[in-house]
C-alpha cells in the first residue's frame, strides 16, 4: 500500500477545487482593477488616502501604488493569503486526524509499515499539496497581473510573494500535523488551526494598524512576509526565514514525537 499516492488520490477533488477558486478570484480582482482604470491612477490613490487609516490598513491599500497592476495586486494580496493558509491549515489538521474520523486507523496500523513511515509518507503528501495550490496561484496571478500591467515585468514580484505564501503554508501545515498528532480529539484540530491562524491575522492587522505594537510582529506569521517588503522595499529578511524555518521544524518534529505516542481510536 502506497500511502503517499492514497493520500494524494483522496486529496486531488479537494486540491482542485481550491486551485479553481484561487484562479477564479484572481482573474475577478484583476478584472475589477481594469473596471476601475477609467479612474486616473492619481485619483483612484487619493480616494483611498480620504478612507479612515483602520479601513486602509485592513485592506491594505495604503502601502501600495494603486496605478498599476502588480499595485493593486499587491493591495489584494492579503486574501490570496488568507486562502492559502487556510488550505495549509486544514490539509495539515485533516491528513492524520481523518484516519480516527474514518475509522480506518486500525486498517493503516495492521500494515508492516512503521508510525515514522506513515508520517512521513502523509507529510509529504500535504507539502505536495501546498505546492501545487502556491504553484497553480503563482502562474495564475502572473497570467492575470501580466495582462494588465501593460508591458510592465511583474514575474519577479509575484514569484517573490508566492515563496513568501510558501514558507506561510508550510507553517500552518506544520501547525495543524502537530494538533493533529497532540490532541486526543481528532476533530479538534482543525478548529485549533485555523482559530491560531485568524488569530494572528487579526493581530497583524492590529500591528498595521497602532504602531506601538510592532513589537509584536514576531508572534504572527502574516508579518514575516509583508507584500510591501517584498515588493517595494526590504524583500526577504534572514530573520523571518530563520524563524519561520525554525518554527516548521519544531511543528514537524513536535508531530512525529506525538504521533509515536499516541493512542489511536479505532
């Protein structure tokens, strides 16, 4: 039994589903950006600039160049985001959790293949997952972002976000295996997920929001690879990527310790 391709074959519905969604929002804000271009650059920026600074921090929209295309994509970026790293969270919490929820668990540990193994063999099939949902966002969002950014080189930008969007996925990925491996409810581990990472999307936007808490920055993964950054200014920062692989690394290994000691209801 090859658990990495069963896990892939009861997966792939799913992961086209998302990847469909993720197309089809990208192409609509895009198209939204061209039905709004009979409104001068300048003019579409100083409306924005006029919006009270909670409503443009939550949307973004005070940080970018809303003239051009990779602009406005930027601006939107927050809620390609937010639907990666919800994918990431629920393929995370779902991948071993399913096996108790199905009843299957017993039919898995009957098998000459160790805990490790199995593990493993889901793991990777999660990170399959993820990159091809950041894979599949990535060509869309050049595809789309391209057309309307009138000859202007955006594939450097938007690859530069995607890697970004990948070490976010991988990250909550690694969060959710660690909940399910730990918790002795499997169906608690989704909600955990996703409730820590509304969390600290929330408390990114507080950080944009009041200045005095920058401090904080370091406690939510939404701010390791701020779109801005990426785009206009520092780009990628050795300590987010240091954190963030560290971060990974104790969720994974944090995962296969629980999984070896854990109980499984059968």
């Amino acid at each position: 039994m090859n658990i990495y391709l069963r896990e892939m074959k009861s997966s792939r519905k799913s992961l086209f589903i998302w990847c469909i969604a993720m197309i089809v929002f990208i192409a609509a804000a895009m198209g939204k950006y061209a039905a709004s271009s009979y409104v001068s650059g300048q003019s579409l920026n100083d409306i924005i600039s006029k919006m009270p600074e909670a409503v443009k921090s939550m949307f973004g929209a005070d940080r970018f160049d809303l003239s051009k295309a990779i602009g406005f994509y930027g601006a939107m970026f927050i809620y390609v985001v937010l639907m990666a790293a919800i994918h990431a969270s629920l393929i995370g919490s779902n991948i071993i959790s399913k096996e108790e929820d199905d009843k299957t668990a017993e039919f898995l540990m009957s098998k000459p293949v160790s805990r490790a193994k199995v593990i493993t063999s889901k793991l990777l099939a999660a990170i399959t997952n993820i990159a091809v949902f950041n894979i599949i966002t990535m060509l869309s969002s050049i595809y789309f972002v391209g057309y309307y950014s009138k000859g202007e080189n955006v594939t450097d930008d938007v690859i530069r976000l995607m890697i970004g969007v990948l070490f976010l996925q991988l990250i909550f990925m690694s969060l959710g295996l660690c909940f399910s491996a730990f918790l002795k409810n499997p169906k608690l581990a989704s909600p955990c997920t996703v409730g820590i990472m509304l969390a600290t999307y929330i408390l990114s936007l507080a950080i944009d929001i009041n200045s005095h808490l920058s401090g904080l920055k370091y406690l939510t993964p939404f701010k390791y690879f701020d779109a801005k950054n990426l785009i206009y200014e520092k780009g990628f920062e050795i300590i987010y990527i240091v954190l963030s692989v560290l971060i990974i690394s104790v969720f994974i290994f944090a995962a296969y310790v629980f999984y070896q000691k854990r109980d499984l209801k059968i």
